[in-house]
C-alpha cells in the first residue's frame, strides 16, 4: 500500500506541495527567492532534436508560471543505449541546448541512466522576487483568466503517433496542424510572464498534462474561488477539431475528466460533447492561464497577440460559485 508522504514545512518554504503548484519556491536573503523543478517524459515527435527543444521549453514553463526566470538547469536522462546511438541522445541534448540558451538559462550538467525507453527533461533552477511571485493561492473574485498559447497539442500529438510519419511532412495530412503544434510546444513562456507581471497578475499555472480544466481548478481551489470559462473565447490549434472527430483523443484525457468531474458545471450536453476533449486535452509546454485585474486583461492579450501569441481572455474567478468549481457557458 502507498503511504502519503508528510507535507514539509519551513519558514523560507514559501511554496510547497500543498497547494498543487507548478514549483518549490524558497527564501533567499533580500527579497528573493529560488524557484525548483523537473519535468522529463518519452518522445512525442520523431525529430529528436525537436524532442529536446520541447522538453526543455516544457520544464521551464513551470518557472515562468511562478513569476519568474530560469538561472541554469541539469539534464534529466533515461537512454537504451543498447537500441538507440548515443549520437541520437547529442541530438536530444542539443535541442535542449538550443533552447535554454534562447531563454538565457545554462545547461550545466545532469545525469543519464540505461532503461527501457527514452526519457528526456531538465531539473530547472529559476528565481523570482518575493514581491512578483505568482502562486495558485493568489487569484481574487473578479479578476479575469487569460489564455496565452491554442489548446490542442495532445491531440495532435496523439494522431502524430498514430498515423504514417509521412503525415507530418510537406503535403501531408498533418502538416500544418503538426507546424502549429511545434511552434507552440517549442515557444518559451517568458513573453507570457512578463505580460501576467505588466497586467498585475496575482495568480498563474501552465497548462500542462492535467488539461485545462484540471489545473484551473488548482487555482481556483488555492484562491477558494470557482471560476467561469467562455469556450468561445479558448484558442485552439487549427485542424485540431477534425482530428477529434476521427479519434484521436489521448487516453490522458479519460482521466484528467474523471478527476474533475465533481468540478464542471456545463451549460448544455451539446457544449459539454464539443468541448471536453479540448477541455481536458492534456497539453505538453502549453500556455500560462493568468488572473489579472480585468481592466487589464485586453492589454495583456493585445501584447501578446502582437508578439505572436495566440492569446485570449477566456473567463473569470468568481466569488459565487463553490471552491473549485468551474462553470463552462
């Protein structure tokens, strides 16, 4: 039987395992604090390279999703050695290099074991000023929820798999849909933070393996606080839509549902068929969700629309709904 681990507890722990957050957050003297994580999963595109440019960019989400900046990172390594060359990991590495040196972070160093399949991330070390830190437990009734990269990518990812490696090149039935999908994947939160710090922002996730829906209900629950999403208003990946409709829905998707379940509120049975397998798609190195006052929250989408980012204020936290509970319209 599993036995639940004691929750730690410190004066300089100013985030921990309680709340659900994306990271550990600890004191440090003079306002600042350290930011730490690690994220590392099996491959989910057939370019290596690509792979650990996703897989870092992933990782460090978790640090611009607390307010702050990445400082420097340790490689996190699984490799069959005895069926995969060596030189196909330096291709894994190098894109995870390619990567922190875009987001102005160092690799400097890590650990690699022999196992059965590929596995790939980084243990991310960031910092953040005490004042700016953005956490589950800081979003306030009113303000509103912005969106910063398309849902989607899970599906995509899935069909990836699935179908002829040809689907994605040139021509392809994917390729457009798989070109959107990696350009997001591979796009670094640190535009999106700046713009959740510029608007005020007091609370923030990214939008990873849980879906949507899964980790806005860790803040809403944090903030004692339900939340109302507008589906029109959710950004999703062009071509995403038919991919559904053909079957292919991660099988993560099944569950990030059923752990919510108790949570969702829909409006109608119509809304709720359309929209839960994007709802709970759950998404590699996906966006920011953001609370911000909400006289600031077209600012924010409008910064970041002109940097590229398919930005959206998609909804609201609200103080009339229950804890956690999260009203689909």
């Amino acid at each position: 039987m599993l036995r639940h681990l004691r929750t730690p507890s410190h004066p300089d722990l100013l985030v921990g395992t309680d709340t659900a957050d994306d990271a550990a957050v600890w004191r440090r003297p003079g306002g600042r604090a350290l930011i730490a994580t690690v994220d590392f999963f099996t491959p989910l595109v057939d370019d290596a390279r690509t792979w650990g440019a996703i897989a870092a960019a992933n990782a460090a989400s978790d640090v611009y999703a607390m307010g702050g900046r990445p400082l420097f990172a340790l490689n996190v390594v699984a490799w069959p050695q005895g069926r995969l060359p060596l030189d196909l990991l330096g291709e894994v590495l190098a894109g995870g290099e390619e990567t922190a040196t875009a987001g102005g972070w160092l690799v400097v160093g890590g650990h690699t074991v022999d196992g059965e399949e590929p596995l790939y991330g980084q243990a991310v070390i960031g910092e953040v000023d005490e004042a700016d830190l953005l956490a589950n437990t800081g979003g306030r009734a009113g303000q509103a929820l912005v969106l910063t990269k398309a849902l989607g990518t899970g599906v995509v990812a899935t069909a990836t798999k699935r179908l002829d490696p040809a689907a994605v090149q040139p021509g392809g039935r994917l390729a457009a849909t798989y070109a959107a999908a990696v350009a997001g994947m591979t796009r670094l939160n640190d535009e999106a933070a700046e713009a959740a710090r510029s608007a005020g922002a007091t609370a923030a996730t990214d939008i990873t393996g849980f879906g949507l829906v899964g980790h806005l209900r860790k803040v809403a629950l944090g903030s004692g606080l339900g939340a109302r999403i507008d589906l029109d208003a959710l950004p999703v990946l062009d071509g995403v839509r038919g991919l559904i409709d053909d079957g292919f829905v991660p099988g993560g998707t099944g569950r990030n549902l059923a752990d919510v379940a108790g949570s969702l509120r829909w409006t109608s049975d119509a809304a709720r068929m359309l929209w839960e397998p994007l709802v709970a798609d759950p998404q590699t190195s996906g966006g920011l969700l953001f609370s911000c006052p909400a006289e600031a929250a077209e600012h924010a989408v409008a910064q970041l629309r002109a940097a590229g980012h398919p930005a959206a204020r998609v909804g609201e936290l609200r103080s009339d709904l229950d804890p956690g509970t999260i009203e689909l319209v």
